[in-house]
C-alpha cells in the first residue's frame, strides 16, 4: 500500500507534454531513428540493458564493437540483427 505523498525513487524523473505524453519516450525515438552509430550508452539503452551488460557481449564476442578516440561505437543495423537472430531462453 502506497502512502499519498510518498515518492517513488526507484523511477527516474520524468517530463511530460502538454497533452500529458511523455517528452523522453518521444525524444528518444527521434533520436535513434536518424543514428547510424550508437555509443555504448545510448546501445545500452536501445537494447534495454545496462551498460555492463553490453561491455560484456562486448568481451565475450557477441557483440561487435569500434573503437574510436578511446570510446566504444556499435552500429544501429547490427543491434536490431542481434536482437532478431537471438534464441528465446526460458526458466
């Protein structure tokens, strides 16, 4: 049960619209629709995942990456094939 007044702080802050949609959702796939290449951040956040997860595709060989002044690059199209070839695994 939820008190009235008590803050969720588990979520992050969210901004809204005027017509009460949501600023980041919208944002957000404006931005990964024009990029060819993602940083390891913005991969993370494409793929849902943290970005430890990522570095450990990454060293494990699952993921491709490029390396560029010190940073991490993935591109978009090999991102959307890793994720349509995986393999369901359930518990």
């Amino acid at each position: 049960m939820k008190i009235e007044n008590e803050i969720d702080y588990k979520r992050s802050p969210k901004s809204y619209n005027k017509d009460g949609s949501d600023k980041n959702l919208i944002r957000s796939d404006v931005i990964f629709d024009n990029l060819i290449w993602l940083t390891t951040r913005e991969a993370s956040v494409y793929l849902r995942r943290s970005v430890n997860a990522v570095h450990t595709l990454v060293s494990r060989g699952q993921l491709k990456a490029r390396k560029f002044s010190n940073r991490l690059y993935f591109k978009k199209e090999e991102l959307d094939y890793m994720i349509e070839t995986s393999h369901l695994r359930g518990g």
